[in-house]
C-alpha cells in the first residue's frame, strides 16, 4: 500500500522531531538551573555571617567600643530592617 509507507515515514519523523524537541527543552531546563545555582549564594552561608557579624557587635557592645545607639544601628543595618 502506498499510504502505509507515507504514513509510517510521518510518524517516524515526527518521533525524531519530538525526540529532538524534547532534548533542546531538557538541555535550555539544565542550562537555567547551573544559572540559578552560580547566581543564588548559599543560604546557610549568609545566615552564619549574619550571626557572626552580630556577634560581633554584640561583643563591641558589651566592651564599651559602641553605644547601645550605635549598636541598635548596627544591628538594624545586618539584619535589614
């Protein structure tokens, strides 16, 4: 029959186009997430400096160096308020 093999060679070059569709979107999916991963800093890394640096503060406080204003300002500034 002469539409059996037409019909079979659209559907295999469907499967390849579909299958080439499909790789191009897994490959842009991939690329976007190595970029989300470089752009986004590490969370438990910023909640330690976060820690750290109040610390500090806290510890410049406690010695005298800052004033109990300067530290509220301090303090603010780190945790963004």
């Amino acid at each position: 029959m002469p539409g059996g093999r037409d019909r079979r060679q659209r559907r295999r070059r469907a499967a390849v186009v579909g299958g080439a569709a499909m790789a191009a979107k897994k490959h842009r999916e991939h690329k976007q997430e190595e970029a989300e991963a470089q752009q986004a800093p590490p969370a438990a890394a910023a909640g330690d400096d976060t820690v750290a640096r109040l610390t500090q503060l806290k510890g410049l406080l406690d010695s005298g160096v800052l004033t109990q204003e300067e530290f509220d300002a301090e303090k603010a500034k780190v945790l963004g308020s």
